[in-house]
C-alpha cells in the first residue's frame, strides 16, 4: 500500500521539539524504586497529527512533557514513535522533513534520505488530567537559573526527609526555591512574583520534581504560567507543557537553618577568583580521607589548602577584612559546584562562624553548607 501524505515540518523545529519531550525519559541506570514507588521506563514519544498543529509528547508515571508545532496537516494521525527518530534526524539538512503515514508505520523523507518506523505502542504513561488552578506566572530566564543552581545540591538517600525534590515555597509578594541533601541547603529567592491567586498573609508549598524544573528551564525563552491543584502542578508556555505529580513527603524546615546573616564574619570574593583558587587547593585532596578544603579568614585574605597523600596545596585571595582569624572545613565538591553555576564576576559573601554552617550569598541566591570546625 503506498503511504498518504500527513504532513511536513521545519527539521530543527522537529528536532528541538522530540529533544524538549525526551527529557520526560527514565534511564534503564536510573529507573529505581523512588520512596517505595517505581518509576516506570518509557522511551517512545506519541505523535498526534490533526487539523493545523502536530504535539509531540512523552511521559513517566510522574511526568508529562509534550510541545506543539504549528503546522497544516493533510491527515490526522497518532503513532507512537521510537526515540532512534531523533538519532535519524540530526543526520538531516536544515529545511523540511515529508511525514507519511501507511499502515502502521510512518515514513520520513528528504530528498533521498528516507527511514521508516513502526509504531510502538499503545504505552501506559502519566496522564495529565484534572482541573488546575492558576497560581503565578515566571520567566523561563528564572527557571533556568533555578534549575542550574539548585538541582545539584539534591540527593534521595534521606529517609527522614524527601530531599530528591525542590520546594517551591510561594507567597503573595515572594518565591523561594529550596533544594537540600542535610548537608547544604541552596535557596534562590523570587520577588515581587506575579501572582494569579491571592494567597493573603499564608503560603503554598509544593514539592517539585527536579526534572520537571529541568524540563520547565528547556522551555524556549518567554513566560511560563504555573498552575496547580492538590496532587499534580503545570509548566505552561507557549506551544509548551509540563506536568507532574506533586511529590509527598517531609522537607526541612529551611527557614529555621537559611540565615547566613547570623555568622559572624564576612568576606566579599568574585566567583572567578574563588573557583580558580579552589580548583588549585584541591589538587591533592583524598576523598578517603576527607574531600575538604580548609579555610582560613585572616586579616587581609582567605587562606584555602588541600591536602592528600600525594602533597599539600597553599593559596590565598586578598580580601578586605580585618578581626578574628576564623578556620573551618568544607566538601570541595560542594564549593566547586556552587560557584561554577555564577558568571565569574558575581560577587559573593563569605560568612564564617564557629558554631554555625559557612554561608554564601549573592544576589537573590543563598546557600548554608555544613563544616567541620578545626579550633
């Protein structure tokens, strides 16, 4: 039977969209049991062709991603689609991609390039339904950085706390973003935020799948709306969607450890200079033995050594301070992560106090990270 025309497609704007839904996939490395729930492996994309648009989507049983292209359609159709598409279509020009469809199968064409897939499914996967309520509205430049400086100080091994999740702390006139692993706690601050509820003098929280933030930050670049009811919160841009469950679970209650203020000395370092300097300090670090950095805050500059098995490493940046000298110890890999999220001008505060983590600001951006002291 010959294949009917469906439709055609820019490459790139089919190229970006399945590269956007497969970020909803699981890894067979990753797929585990999460708190007692499995988390399902899909790695197929369902097509679905029809009056003026095609939507490409994908899912796990927690996330739903899906992206809308704008473009006429000769004949509805829905096929489920094997990722090894997307390997096929980088080796395409810039330009249009033929879909056909016969059969059970769908034919992409360009020029003499032409491949073939059969569709795989039906899939059971997470579907988005049910009513959800505005809540606010962010820019995807905000989301990106969120994603970029929060996700890396999460971890699911607690079983006290749901620490695999991001907290979206939300109040009227402000956003917190809150991701810990007990260790470090990162917060990024949001504000004023517009909102399409009135919460009053109270606060909605809700614990965020650090792929569906990833997914979120991925959006082109624009407005995301935020809506969400008691179990399940939606990314929303244009031609855009992102759905997933609200996770379950305790989380730390990050207002009660999140005030660097409280230490007592502080420092003001770029982010350049600092991971230069730490990078060199940890030459020689033993994770056996102990993966930190010593710090010294002396009159006149901020001493950091590393020191393994192999030598020791000694180096310093001036800083404007003059009081107590102050030592402490931290996870380099902590330090490292944290200021290669900045742009190298940003400009930090350094907080030291014996008894209490070492805090970091700069800007809307916080983090506490536990230490060891060595007085």
């Amino acid at each position: 039977m010959s294949a009917e025309f469906v439709f055609s497609v820019p490459v790139q704007a089919f190229r970006e969209s399945l590269a956007f839904v497969s970020l909803a996939f699981v890894s067979q490395a990753t797929r585990k049991f999460k708190k007692g729930k499995r988390v399902a492996l899909f790695e197929h994309v369902l097509l679905e062709a029809d009056g003026d648009a095609i939507r490409l989507s994908a899912g796990n049983s927690e996330l739903f991603i899906e992206r809308t292209i704008i473009t006429p359609v000769e004949r509805g159709c829905r096929f489920f689609l094997s990722m090894p598409m997307l390997t096929f279509l980088e080796g395409f020009d810039d330009g249009q991609v033929r879909v056909e469809a016969v059969d059970n199968k769908i034919v992409l064409s360009q020029g003499t390039n032409s491949a073939t897939f059969n569709d795989c499914g039906p899939f059971d996967t997470f579907t988005p339904e049910g009513d959800l309520e505005p809540l606010m509205g962010i820019g995807v430049p905000t989301v990106k950085t969120v994603a970029e400086r929060l996700c890396m100080a999460i971890n699911d091994e607690n079983n006290r706390f749901n620490t695999g999740c991001i907290l979206l702390d939300i109040r009227q006139h402000e956003v917190n973003f809150v991701a810990t692993c007990c260790r470090r706690m990162h917060v990024h601050r949001h504000a004023p935020p517009k909102m399409d509820v009135d919460l009053g003098d109270g606060k909605k929280e809700i614990l965020l799948s650090p792929k569906a933030l990833k997914a979120a930050a991925s959006m082109p670049v624009g407005f995301v709306h935020v809506l969400a009811n008691q179990t399940r919160v939606e990314f929303s841009a244009v031609h855009c969607r992102v759905v997933c469950e609200i996770n379950q679970g305790r989380f730390p209650r990050w207002e009660n450890v999140m005030d660097p203020s409280r230490t007592e000395s502080v420092c003001v370092c770029e982010a350049g200079p600092l991971l230069e300097k730490l990078r060199s300090a940890a030459l020689f670090l033993d994770d056996a033995i102990f993966p930190g950095v010593d710090l010294t805050l002396s009159d006149g500059r901020l001493l950091m050594e590393g020191r393994g098995k192999d030598g020791i490493v000694s180096v310093s940046l001036p800083v404007d301070y003059v009081g107590k000298e102050r030592k402490t110890q931290i996870d380099r890999k902590y330090l490292l992560s944290m200021f290669a999220a900045f742009p190298p001008d940003a400009v930090f505060g350094l907080h030291f106090g014996n008894d209490k983590p070492m805090g970091f600001t700069c800007g809307d951006f916080s983090a506490v990270v536990m230490h060891r002291s060595t007085e």
